[in-house]
C-alpha cells in the first residue's frame, strides 16, 4: 500500500503538503493540489484511519450493530444514521447480528445466546476505536447491551436502553395509535376492535393505551373482548378475525399492516369488503400498504427521523454537546411520532 510519504516524494512535496491537502485544509496552490490528487487517485492511497486515530484519538467513524438488518424496519434507520453522519465527515461500520435469521425469536430469553453473537461484534468495534456506537433494535423492549462502565458514547435506536445515562430514541406509539382511532372515531366508529401483536409486547401495550385513550376521550366503553392478540403476522390476524368480526364491531385496528392484510383476506372471503363493509385501519405503512384494494389507512414509521437523530444524539456527546446547544439535558427516551397515512380503508357511517 502507498504511503502519504511516497505520495509527497513522487509530487516532489513535503509529506506535510499531502496531509494537509488529504485533509481539507487550506493554503495549498491549486496547482500543488491537482497534482497531487492525480497521484493519489492513480495509485490507489487509503487513509489509515486506525493509524490516525491513534494520533488523533478520534477516527470519525461511527460503530452501528444492528440485530438483524432484514427487519423491516432496520435499513431505514440505517440510512438516516449514515446520510446524518456523511454529512458531517463521519464514517459508518454496520455489524449485522443476524439475530432472527439465526433464531427468529428464540434468543430473546436466552442471554448466552445473545452475548455469544453481541460481544465479539462490540469488542470488535472497540478495538478500532470507533467514536461512538449506536445500536439498533429489532423490536421495541428494554435491552442490556452497554455494561454500566461502557466508555464510549452511545445510543440505543429503536428500542429502551436500561441504563438511564444511555439515550434511546423510539416510536411514540401511544400517541399514535391514539391519532389513527381518533380519526376512526371521527367517521362516526364507536364499536372499534383491535387485533394487536403479543400482548406481552411494548409495541402492542403502548398502542393499546394510545387506543383507550382515544375511547375515554370520546365517553366510548372499553370492551375486552373486541381486543385480540396475535403474532404481527397475516395468519394470525386472519384468525382472530374470524373471533372478532362475530362481535358487532364496524371498524378494527391492527396494529401492524400485515396483521390488517389477514383482516383483508378473511373479510373477501366472507364476501365482504374492507372500506365499505367493515373499516380497517393499519400500522407500519409498509410498501404492502399502498396495493390493498381498497388502500390501507396507516400509521408510517419514522425510521429515517429514529435514525437522524440517533446520529444527532450520538455527534453531540462524541463533541461535547457543540451541535445543537440546549438549555436542558436531553430526556433519556426520545419519542418520534409516525405520520398519519390516509387510504381508502376507512369509511364513514
């Protein structure tokens, strides 16, 4: 590999020149500058950012470990992570766990399993020395990654950090499920059932108080049984809707996209439609929302928002909080509303 020194010889300059011209600085001829980037580009010079960061102490790369890059909602988030840290001069390193892929969902309880796959992709990025690391989760629970000694600073995206000192930015789920049974209500729906993940699940328990919040608001009885859960597939919905629309319900929340295409599909078998027959309202607005006949009416995710600013969350404690100066410290969890999406799927009565 060309070193910055064989560089500066070639170009007949000081090594200090190429250094200065590699790194943005001013002062140096136009003419000085051209050359020498021709021979950097001809010969194929890499910067050692290790090498630079033991000199700097700072390698401007941020460290980003993601449970399972699959999950729908995770390349989102890593886009908003990378596009707010290229713009400010930082470099990204992803190490994908392929939690799900390895087990679906049988490693949430299993510690060893999880360390056994967490800890070499932690110590990994450590011992190149990125300058921060932001963690994103596959769904939203109460996780404990960074030990209660964790030096560098972080971030946890997309899920509930259990050390307070560690920010985590998340969906504001309640408040909007909230929005999306209030707009249910608005056409005149006062008998809404909910099809709903697990019910052992932050997603579904912050929904589902978003949705009785939206009730007692309009003087509406919360009745448990128009309340089903399933496993955020179509499936499963399907099944429980099968229970649910023996009920007298006009409208049903699903709280996942997915879950309201089982809706779907068990409603046109029975010969009935949703957004005339029956409204369905969804959550996610994933790309499946859209090509439902009739549309799907949604909640999207604000993934590149979680993800803009994790990156902004994480810039600030890495340069002393210089970005964006507050007169108060940052609450230690975030909450990003989604955007109402409005379809076809919901009629008035």
């Amino acid at each position: 590999m060309i070193t910055i020194k064989e560089i500066a010889k070639e170009c007949n300059v000081s090594p200090t020149t190429v250094s200065n011209i590699l790194n943005g600085k001013p002062k140096v001829g136009e003419e000085t500058k051209a050359r020498v980037l021709e021979v950097v580009n001809r010969r194929g010079y890499r910067p050692n950012y290790i090498a630079q960061g033991l000199r700097n102490q700072k390698t401007k790369t941020i460290g980003i470990i993601a449970e399972d890059i699959a999950q729908f909602t995770t390349p989102e988030i890593v886009e908003g992570i990378m596009s707010f840290c290229e713009e400010r001069g930082y470099r990204t390193i992803v190490k994908n766990l392929r939690l799900y892929a390895r087990w679906n969902d049988s490693w949430f309880s299993n510690e060893a399993s999880y360390h056994s796959i967490l800890d070499p992709a932690m110590k990994e990025l450590v011992s190149i020395m990125v300058d921060g690391i932001i963690y994103i989760a596959g769904h939203a629970r109460r996780i404990h990654c960074f030990s209660e000694d964790f030096r560098i600073p972080a971030v946890m995206a997309y899920a509930f950090n259990v050390n307070p000192e560690i920010p985590s930015v998340v969906v504001d789920d309640k408040k909007s499920a909230y929005e999306i049974v209030q707009y249910i209500i608005s056409k005149g729906h006062r008998k809404i059932g909910v099809i709903g993940g697990k019910a052992d699940n932050i997603h579904t328990q912050q929904r589902l108080l978003g949705y009785q919040k939206a009730l007692f608001e309009n003087q509406i009885l919360y009745n448990p049984s128009w309340i089903r859960y399933a496993r955020w597939d179509k499936e499963s919905a399907y099944k429980e809707a099968k229970e649910l629309l023996n009920t007298d319900v006009t409208a049903v929340f699903c709280m996942s996209d997915r879950m309201a295409g089982g809706v779907y599909q068990y409603l046109a078998e029975k010969g009935l439609r949703a957004g005339a027959d029956i409204a369905v309202a969804g959550f996610d607005n994933q790309d499946i929302a859209e090509f439902f006949v009739p549309g799907l009416t949604t909640m999207a995710l604000p993934l590149k928002e979680i993800g803009h600013t994790s990156a902004r969350l994480l810039l600030e404690q890495m340069e002393g909080g210089e970005m964006e100066p507050e007169a108060e410290k940052q609450p230690s969890e975030i909450l990003i509303p989604c955007t109402f999406i409005e379809r076809e799927s919901i009629y008035s009565i």
